[in-house]
C-alpha cells in the first residue's frame, strides 16, 4: 500500500486530500517538526507541500521561517538519501514560497513540481 504525507492547515483542503488519496495511508499535519520526523522514519510515495501552515503565515513580510512549509522542503533538499522515489507537489497558493521551494528541492537534484490546489483540484490523477 502506497503512503502519502500531506503539510497543510486548511481543514477543506485536508479533507480534499482523504478523499482523493483514501486508497493509501495518509498521514497528515500542518507542524513542519511532526512532518520531518515522519520523513526522517517513514517512506512515502507522494510527498503534498503547502508554504503558509499558519494565519499569521499568510500576512508575514518574512519570505520564511522554520514553521512553513519550506523547512520540509529544505530538510528534503538537504538529505538526498531519503524519500529519493517519492513524487513531491507543492500546492501553495503562495507563489513566491512555492518557488523557493522548488527552487530549493530542485537545486538539490530532487524531482517536484508546483501545483497551485485549485489546479490540483480540477485535474489531479493518481
């Protein structure tokens, strides 16, 4: 059985992804602490990667900090050993996060790509 982490704190959008992946094992959480330990023990096949994990988030001049969703993505990038086959999406509206992540993820020669929710939404197929 295939496992999928999902980083989001949008209750709607979690609930989205039960649904769409209720095939797999799904864990799920919007503390970036939670997230890399369960990278660091566990293997998934789809990694899911919002930026903003918080209100106060989303009106920040910070472009990041180590509760976001980039310090997933740079613990990724900065441990090449681990979750090597997963397919990583980042999903954040956020669009200047969203690139420093991939930038980041890929910089490190991880395969992931950015795909705003409503896109992922309307045409998803996994």
């Amino acid at each position: 059985m295939s496992r999928v982490l999902i980083v989001e704190d949008n209750e709607e959008r979690c609930a989205w992804f039960h649904e769409k992946f209720e095939a797999a094992e799904r864990d799920v959480t919007c503390d970036v602490r939670e997230a890399i330990e369960w990278l660091a023990e566990r293997d998934y096949s789809v990694i899911m990667l919002d930026h903003d994990l918080a209100d106060e988030h989303y009106y920040s001049d910070e472009p990041d900090d180590e509760r976001t969703g980039y310090a997933v993505a740079a613990w990724l990038a900065a441990h090449p050993d681990r979750q090597r086959d997963a397919t990583i999406i980042i999903h954040s509206l956020n669009f200047a996060g969203s690139r420093r992540m991939l930038d980041t993820l890929r910089d490190a020669g991880r395969d992931a790509e950015y795909v705003p929710f409503h896109y992922l939404q309307s045409g998803l197929r996994m």
